[in-house]
C-alpha cells in the first residue's frame, strides 16, 4: 500500500493538498462548497462524482464546522463507491486455450509495457504465455516487446516491420495452439490519426484470429496514460466505438497530478478496470483496489 501512496503522491498532494487549503477548520459554507467544486473539476475527477461529493457535504454538514480530514474521507467514499463496482481481476481462462487478450490503446499509452509486466505476472502464475509484437507499424515497439520476452522467458511471435498485423496475430495463435501456451497476449498498433485505417486493422485482426479460435479475443483491453487527463476521455470514447474494449488498464499514475481522471473514466464507462501502472518496472502493476486507490488519492 505505501508503494501506491508513493506512486499517487502527485494526485493526492493536488486532491488532498488542495482540500486542507480549502478547509482548515472553517463553517461549511456556499462559498467553501464553491472552491471544493472547482478544485474536483480541476483535478479531473468528472461532474457527477465531484456532485456526489458536494452534495453529500451540503446535505450532511452545511453550517457546521468541518475539517479537512473530514471532507477527505468524504471524498475517499464517493471515489471508492463510484469505483469499486468496476474492481475486475483479469481472469485467465484455462478452458480457452488460448486465452486471447488483444491489448489496445494510442501510442505511448503503456501497451508494450503493459503487455511485458503481465507476461510477467502471468508466467508467474505458472501460465505458459506467447506474445505477439502486433505493432508492427513502429521497429521500436517490435524490440522492445523482444526485450519484455527475454526479460519474462516468454516467446515472443514477431514479423518484419511493417508486415499485416492480422496475418501475424493468426501466427501467433496458431503457435499458441501448436506449443501448447494458454495465454496470448497481442500487442497493437495505436495510430489515432485515421481513426478509420485503426478501426479497419483492428476488425481485421479481430477476424483473423476468429478463424482459429472462435470466441476469441477473450479480453479486449484498453491501455489509457493518466498523464494525458481529459483527454483519456476522448480516447475510451473512441476505442469503445470501434475495439470493443471489455477493460481498462490505466498507466503511469506515477507520473501525473491528474489520477482523478480514472474515477471520471470509471463513472462515465462502467468499464471494469483490471490494473493500474504506477511506474516502468516489471512490479509497477498492481491490481485495481478501489478502497486503496481511494485511500492512497486522499492521503
Ligand atoms: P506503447 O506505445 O503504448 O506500447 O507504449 P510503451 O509501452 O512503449 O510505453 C511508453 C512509455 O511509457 C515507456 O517509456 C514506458 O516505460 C512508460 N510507461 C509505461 N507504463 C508506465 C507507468 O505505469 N509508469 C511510468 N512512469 N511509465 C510508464
């Protein structure tokens, strides 16, 4: 747990910090209410959590004194609450063989990162995993994904860069299938800038690898950066639109004040949200607690 707090200090000195600045020991008042509504805002929590909490507060206590530590706690029951419906482990299904996770998001969101810390996790857990280097638009992305498969043993099914990112997810399952790995972890190609090219690729891979395994991909996830703040927002809109994402991984909490971007996410998508990133290393993803991220948020 101190490691998290650690990793939101940034998020919690602005979202705590800024709620003691508020309230050392005043009366409860519109006024007061008023600047704990844009400090929400402007910490990137989202409308209808930051209303959860100014409405909680004017129902329970206006006109009375209030301190800091209460209106924290407050403020760590709305984002717990608002969050921890969408607390969802990331379950392997041996039955799938393979367990087929597509992993999606823009570039530099984390995905190859991501993808190399659950391999890790996931070989850990005595799982046979295969990666697959899907982005093959970038040479860098398909290296680093090398890297990952060193670091954590597991093969890695490459092409040349530029090669059908499609053709190489078919590769991969197919080896997958043929070697016996229960996990396949497929990295993508996050190029925003023609929404219809991604959406294109995206449904063809998706088609390909349906050939071989038919209820595949099992988890569709989406890599989201925090340090990008509002506009996470517009990238889950548009990835839900086209990908069918089914979870959320949401990295580099580590790097940013503006953490409070997840509860907005969380409230607006009712996305499960399966792990959080909160640095570069191979340990740096934890397992979403919505209790804890809460706690560490409002330390
Ligand atoms: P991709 O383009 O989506 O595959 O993104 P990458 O996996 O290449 O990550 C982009 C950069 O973000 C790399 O330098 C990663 O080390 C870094 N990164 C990824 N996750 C985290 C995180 O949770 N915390 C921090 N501080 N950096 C991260």
């Amino acid at each position: 747990f101190s490691r998290l707090t650690e990793g939101l200090a940034r998020t919690s000195s602005r979202l705590a910090g800024g709620v003691s600045d508020i309230f050392t020991k005043k009366k409860l008042d519109e006024e007061t209410l008023e600047e704990l509504e844009d400090l929400l805002i402007s910490a990137d929590l989202g409308l209808a959590p930051t209303e959860r909490v100014i409405s909680r507060l004017r129902k329970e206590r206006v006109g009375q004194d209030v301190t800091d530590e209460e209106v924290k706690a407050i403020l760590a029951d709305v984002i717990s609450e608002t969050l921890a419906p969408l607390e969802k482990p990331l379950v392997i299904d041996k039955a799938n063989q393979p367990h087929v996770i597509l992993v999606v998001g823009v570039n530099g969101a984390g995905k190859t990162t991501t993808i190399g810390k659950l391999a890790a996790k996931f070989t850990a857990e005595g799982h046979s995993v295969l990666l697959a280097a899907g982005d093959t638009f970038r040479a860098a992305a398909i290296e680093q994904l090398k890297v990952w498969g060193e670091r954590t043993g597991a093969p890695v099914v490459t092409r040349p860069h530029g090669a059908d990112a499609a053709g190489l997810a078919f590769d991969a399952i197919e080896e997958a299938k043929k070697n016996g790995h229960d996990v396949v972890l497929i990295d993508t190609a996050g190029r925003l800038q023609n929404r219809s090219e991604l959406m294109d690729e995206l449904a063809k891979i998706v088609r390909v690898i349906k050939k071989l395994a038919p209820d595949a991909p099992h988890d569709t996830l989406l890599v989201l950066d925090a340090t990008v703040g509002q506009n996470a927002i517009s990238q889950a809109k548009t990835f839900t639109d086209i990908a069918g994402v089914t979870g959320l991984v949401m990295t580099k909490l580590d790097g940013t004040a503006r953490g409070g971007i997840l509860v907005a996410l969380g409230d607006q998508f009712a996305l499960p949200i399966h792990y959080i990133g909160i640095g570069e290393g191979i340990d740096d993803l934890r397992p979403f607690d919505a209790r804890d991220f809460a706690k560490a948020l409002t330390a």
